[in-house]
C-alpha cells in the first residue's frame, strides 16, 4: 500500500501499475478487481469561475493520516492493496489534484473502498484548499453532505 | 513548561503567528493553552472565534487532553481536501 502527497503532477498508468504489484507481491492471483478513482479541479465554484486553487498541508501529519486511512480501508474492506496520493501547493483548473486506488478479490469492495477512502480523506486528512480568482483569494468551507458522506461510513459496522 | 504551537490555513492567516513557543503551568490542558492564546492579541481571539481543531503531536485531539513539556500542538479549521 502507498500513501503520498507531493506536489507534482502523477501518472495514472504508473500509479495503477504499482498499487497491481503491490496486491500481487501480498496476495499472488487473489486480485479480481481494481477500482480508482482521480479527482480534478472544476473552473468554478458556487459563485462563479475561478482560475485555480491552492492546498496547505500540516507536514508530517497529513502524510501520517493519509497512509493510515489507506491502512483501514485495507483491513475494512480485505484488500490486497490500495493507494492514494494527493498534491499540495497551486493547482490550475483541469489539473488532477488527488487519485485512489483499491485492489480487491471482488468488485464490491474495491468500489465501496475507493468511495471510503474519497469520503473519508475529505474529513480526516489536514488538507485546506483556497479558491482563487484573479487577485481575489478566498478558502473553501467544509460541505455539509462531506461531512455527512463520513458520517455513513462512520455508522456502518 | 513550554510546548511548541503550530498554527494552518484560515487559523494561521487570522492570527498570523505561524508558529510560537508557549509557557504553561505543568499539567495543562489543550483548553488551558487555547485560553491563554485568545488572550495574546485580538487577532488570536478572532481566530479562536471559529471552529478550530487541535492535534497534539500530529494526533487529533480534544480540549481535554493534558499536555507534556515540548508537546507540538497544532491549531487548524476544519479539512477541505479531495
């Protein structure tokens, strides 16, 4: 499993094929399924168009939480593997900005899986995204249906 | 005893001390260390007026958690990432 956060733009190709080694190096032939999930940076915002965004990070800790909510999807779900990386710094509209991976023997848990690690990274990873537009700069608030997103997977046993 | 206070995003930018050191009495809690910054400037006031988060040594934590000489506390609003 790999959790990173860096700056940088990632490959899918290359991320994919690390998270299908990573399952088959723990669990030869028992993968069936792979499911990921990329996320980008829409040109707008309840407001209007902006012209990209910026994400801080707590050093040390965002890394430690990452790769420990990558740990629990892979013991909740009985993963082979799974990943996640997430970026830092400026980021520009249509740019990716966060990807997962989940590799499992069956498809409903690799699904569920990559949906665990979106709901709940946008709750427990210290991660803040500014907006910006033009000189204008403005940080985005939690969303309500976010937290209620964690909230179902907090609930369910 | 002195605990190093770290501070992120709206939190880091109302109170603009990104980092400090803070002097304590032994045995205080998170409760006690957020008391006594509210009280350095209005500007730690008011950027204690939101809803902020604690983390002690890179842990989330609540306000009852006791604190340990050389503790890094940690002081942010909620995440927004993904």
């Amino acid at each position: 499993m790999f959790a990173v956060i860096q700056q940088q733009d990632f490959d899918q190709g290359a991320l994919y094929k690390q998270l299908q080694q990573n399952a088959h190096n723990a669990a030869a032939g028992n993968t069936g399924a792979i499911v990921t999930f990329t996320g980008l940076v829409r040109d707008y915002n309840q407001s209007g168009n902006i012209d990209g965004i910026e994400l801080e990070h707590y050093p040390g800790m965002t890394e430690n939480a990452l790769l420990s909510l990558v740990e629990q999807a892979v013991s909740r779900f009985s993963l082979t593997s799974a990943g996640a990386v997430h970026r830092v710094g400026r980021i520009l509209n249509d740019e990716q900005i966060v990807w997962v991976g989940a590799a499992a023997p069956h498809r409903q848990a690799a699904f569920d899986a990559a949906c665990f690690l979106m709901d709940m990274l946008k709750q427990s990873v210290p991660l803040w995204k500014k907006e910006f537009k033009g000189t204008d700069e403005k940080w985005v608030q939690v969303k309500a249906t976010d937290d209620q997103a964690a909230l179902k997977w907090m609930q369910k046993s | 005893m002195q605990i190093s206070v770290k501070t992120f995003a709206q939190t880091r930018e109302v109170c603009e001390e990104p980092q400090l050191s803070l002097t304590l009495n032994e045995g205080a809690n998170v409760a006690e260390a957020i008391a006594l910054l509210g009280k350095r400037s209005e500007k730690w006031a008011l950027a204690l007026d939101a809803n902020v988060l604690t983390a002690c040594n890179q842990q989330l934590c609540d306000q009852d958690t006791v604190l340990r000489s050389g503790d890094e506390l940690a002081l942010f609003p909620p995440v927004t990432g993904g």
